[in-house]
C-alpha cells in the first residue's frame, strides 16, 4: 500500500457510504482548481464480446453520471467521448492522463477475478486527495453485459456466468469513480454485491455523494458500539431506519474507538440497530479488514427508543451488546387472546422483534386509531432470513380491508420481500397479526455471505387521518441533459507533471473474491503501489 495512505472510517463525522481517506481523514475526491467545480472527462472505449452498441455504453455511463451529478445539486461537472482508436481511447488501467471505461475482453491485464462485474482503479495525489485519474473496467469475460434490465439474471447459484445489466454495474463503479466505497444498505448502488436496480440511487448513495462533493448543514448522528465486558469495538455494523422514509437510509462502520458518525441525515426520527459485520473482512475499509476480529458470539440489537433528530442538529447513541450471540429484541409472541400492544407514539409506530418461523404467527394491538394507518414491516432489507406477511384485523381476529403491497419484490426474476400494509378509515382499535416464513439465502444480494442468522422483523409505521410520507428512495429525477463536446479527448491530468506524491488507491469492485463460495458479490480488493505515472 502507498506510504501514508489509509483508507478508513474514522472518528470524525463521515457520510454513511465509506469513502476513500488518507491518513489525515483527507477525503480522496475529484477537485477544481482555484475553487471551481470539479471537471471529470471520461473516456470510453466500447468494444466488447457482449455485443453492445457503442450508443448503449455511452448511454449507460452517461446516465449513471447525471443521477450522481444530480445527487450532488451538479457540485460537478464532465465530459464523454466515445471511441475504439486505442490511441485515444486506451483499454487499460495504465496512469496515463485518460480516465477510461472500457471492458475485460480488450485488456488481458486487467486482472479481474471471475467473480467481479466490474472494478475500478483510483489515482490521486497522497499529500491532497485529489483524483488525478480514475479507470473503470467491466467484464464481460466472466459475465454478459445487456443494456435491457428485463434480461437481466440476477438468480440464485451465484453471478459467475449470468446476464447482468450494464447499468446496474457502471452506476456502482462510477461510484467508485467519484470516491465512494461500499455500504451495508442492500438497497443502495454502492452495496458490493451486484443486484438489480443499482441504476437508481438509495438514500446512503445520496448522503455519502453530498457529503463528498457538496457538504450541508443537515443532521450528524454518532455514538458508540461497546460489547460487554470487552469495550469499544471496530468494525461493528451500524443501521440506521428512517420512521418517515420507513427503510434502512443509512449504515456505517464503527472505527477503531468503536465510534460512528454519519452526517447529512434529514430531520426527523430514526431507529438506530448494531451488530457484527456478517460479510467478507475484504468488504470493510481497508484499515478495519486488516485486523477484523470478533472476540465472541456478539448480538445484535436496537439502540433504546427513538432517536429525535432536529433540522441541523445532533444526536448520540450508545449501543452495548452481548457476547451470548442471537439478537437482542423482544420476541413476538403475543396471542390473538394476549396480543403485544404497539402504542403509537407522536403519531407513528416502531419497533423491533424476534420472529419465529413456521409458528402461527404473532399479534400485537394497535389501540386508538382514528383515521389511516400505514405500516412496514423490514425484515428482508434488514437481512432478515425471514419473509414476512401481515394482515389487519378486529378485535374477534376478523380480517379488515387493508393494502398489502411488497415495495422490494419487482426486481428483475428476484423474489424479495419487505412488507406494507395499508388502511383507511380506522375508528378504534385493531390486532396486526404477522405470520413468518423462511427466505432462502439465494434470494438475498451477497446469498448468505451477509445473512443474519436470526429471523427478525422491525415495525415502522404512522396513523392519522392524513399520513404524509416521504418515499422511501431519494434518487434524483431531475436529471439534466447531455451532448458529448465532440472532438479528440481530454485527459484529467497531464502525464508531464510532476510526479511525487502520486498515489494509487485500493481498487474496489462489485464481484467475487474468488474463495469459491456462490454468492451474488463478495468484495475483493486489489493494492497496486504506483508512485510514479507511465504513458
């Protein structure tokens, strides 16, 4: 690894996706001179042995730069030119001056394992973190690369050998491209296992993106993971769910204080889960993965109550855990005669619970409604092996109209649950009853690489005669338009300049490690030490 390069999560607040860090904390991204707005040329080479236009390459990597840009208020700018002279348009990963996509079946040396979609290699200057250059290759040597999202296969039985969607896989890397590393959150594009729908930013995209390129004033949440009787602990994972937005918006690493920090969060009100990291150690900043280590069978748990965020604000948490492994949540175990009461609270319901699969299933009491309620229940988001049912009934068990929807299961020939449960109208008391079933690993991003083993479920909801609710994704729909300059590229460096100080970031990718095991996207990285530019 280059001297003086770290790649961590530190103690310092730090967007919910992971970024690249020197040492310092100096965050790696692309900058502008004299304070201007950063300018990214992208080259594209398009030859490839899955027979896709040069029209359906450019078209992907173009709009997987507009959601980013989007995300960011267009805190950047760039270019695309389109090509196949390798003078111009080189298919390497060399520190040339060119930032380049290009594909695996016209670089020999790109030294992709079998089981990654896509990687991406970093040049940056080590003394500022400011990306010098950033090359993207796709494979289509191990996989076949289809511009249509319905041919997609993102199946059981691991990726290696399936169709992938182009732009699932470029939008992830261009993250990679702008300084993002990997997040927890299943349903962002920066997750390291390939799955559909990385096209559209989550929420941990769009916080770890403004935080990167255009910092706000907005909410810092931070705290501590402690496991008893061993103290403070690293690489614990930290979740945090949204009561408004009702899913999983943000997650974070604890450092090596076993402190987190995730900033940018919006105001309103927030469940916050820890537990160890259930993952590949390949899949943890680099700083963490190196000394990854649990002390025992740790737990997983629920920060106690609600965690109140004001526009601007702060908030601090203090998690403990045992070393006695399962979770650490109440069980659902309540009866149609004896249900478990969910009082509302301000207006909106949560909390979290212990499921049992194959049983008969849970009931709890909502009292006193007046008007609608709405209700989520996260389990498959959550990693949960378990998929979940709810229905709504009266006081005698009776079934009550209600929506059930599951906003999660139209991904492509996937079959993943979370579930909503919706009426209106409510004047008094009424029992949700939840019935579990087992979720096979194969249906989860990462199969059972990131799978808890322990059937939970966390209830997120609001009532009211009028229930405003945020949409669960932030992805930008604003997107802008764009014509390429025409012309001969340009490079995003000068190969002339000077040369001490270069430095080469770990490179990251959405694939596999190559351990043999079949999975959707263990994380492998690859440290090349390059200090001095070639071409």
């Amino acid at each position: 690894m280059v001297s003086g390069l770290l790649l961590s999560i530190l103690s310092s607040p730090a967007p919910a996706t992971s970024t690249t860090q020197l040492g310092d904390g100096t965050e790696v991204r692309w900058t502008g001179a004299g304070g201007a707005r950063p300018y990214l040329p992208i080259v594209i080479n398009p030859s490839n042995a899955s027979g896709l236009s040069g029209h359906e390459v450019e078209a992907a990597v173009v709009e997987g730069l507009l959601s980013w840009q989007a995300a960011t208020g267009r805190s950047f700018a760039f270019d695309v030119w389109v090509g196949t002279e390798e003078l111009w348009y080189p298919t390497s990963q060399e520190m040339d001056g060119y930032s380049t996509v290009h594909f695996a079946s016209r670089d020999p040396e790109a030294g992709l394992t079998g089981g990654q979609a896509g990687y991406t290699d970093l040049f940056y200057d080590t003394t500022t973190g400011s990306i010098l250059e950033a090359d993207i290759v796709l494979n289509d040597v191990s996989f076949f690369m289809t511009a249509d999202p319905a041919a997609a296969t993102y199946a059981d039985e691991g990726l290696l050998g399936k169709t992938l969607y182009l732009g699932d896989v470029v939008t992830h890397e261009l993250g990679h491209l702008l300084g993002l590393g990997h997040t927890g959150v299943s349903s962002s594009t920066m997750f390291p296992g390939a799955w559909s729908e990385q096209t559209s930013l989550g929420c941990d995209d769009v916080l770890g993106i403004r935080e990167l390129y255009s910092p706000s004033d907005q909410g810092v949440l931070s705290g501590t993971v402690t496991i008893d009787r061993m103290g403070r602990w690293a690489a614990m994972e930290v979740s945090v769910v949204s009561l408004d937005r009702r899913t999983v918006v943000a997650a974070a690493f604890t450092d090596d204080n076993g402190q987190f920090a995730i900033r940018g969060l919006e105001s309103g009100r927030y469940l916050v889960m820890a537990g160890p990291y259930l993952g590949d150690p390949a899949g943890l900043p680099a700083q963490l993965a190196e000394d990854f280590a649990l002390p025992c069978d740790v737990s997983r748990g629920l920060a106690p109550g609600v965690v109140e965020l004001a526009s601007g604000g702060g908030a601090t948490v203090a998690l403990t855990l045992e070393c006695q492994g399962g979770i650490e949540l109440l069980d659902a175990r309540g009866t149609l005669e004896s249900p478990t009461v969910l009082e509302p609270g301000e207006g909106q319901l949560a909390g979290g619970y212990r499921v049992e699969t194959g049983a008969e299933g849970a009931w709890f009491l909502i009292p006193g409604i007046e008007g609608n309620l709405s209700i989520d229940v996260l389990s498959f988001s959550m990693f949960s092996p378990a998929r979940v049912e709810a229905q709504l009934t009266d006081l005698d068990g009776i079934p009550l109209s209600a929506r059930i929807t599951h906003p999660l299961e139209d991904r492509g020939d996937t079959s993943v649950w979370d579930t909503r449960l919706e009426a209106f109208g409510i004047d008094g008391d009424v029992l949700l009853h939840l019935e579990s079933y087992f979720m096979p690993s194969a249906s989860y991003p990462g199969n059972a690489t990131f799978l808890d083993p322990n059937s939970f479920a966390l209830i997120v909801g609001a009532v009211g005669e009028e229930l405003w609710e945020a949409p669960a994704g932030c992805a930008p729909s604003d997107l802008s338009t764009y014509s390429t300059p025409g012309g001969y590229p340009a490079r995003s460096w000068q190969p002339a300049a000077a040369t001490e100080g270069r430095g080469c970031a770990v490179g990251v990718g959405t694939g596999g490690s190559g351990l043999g095991v079949s999975l959707f996207g263990l994380l492998a990285y690859r440290r090349r030490r390059i200090l001095t530019p070639r071409g």
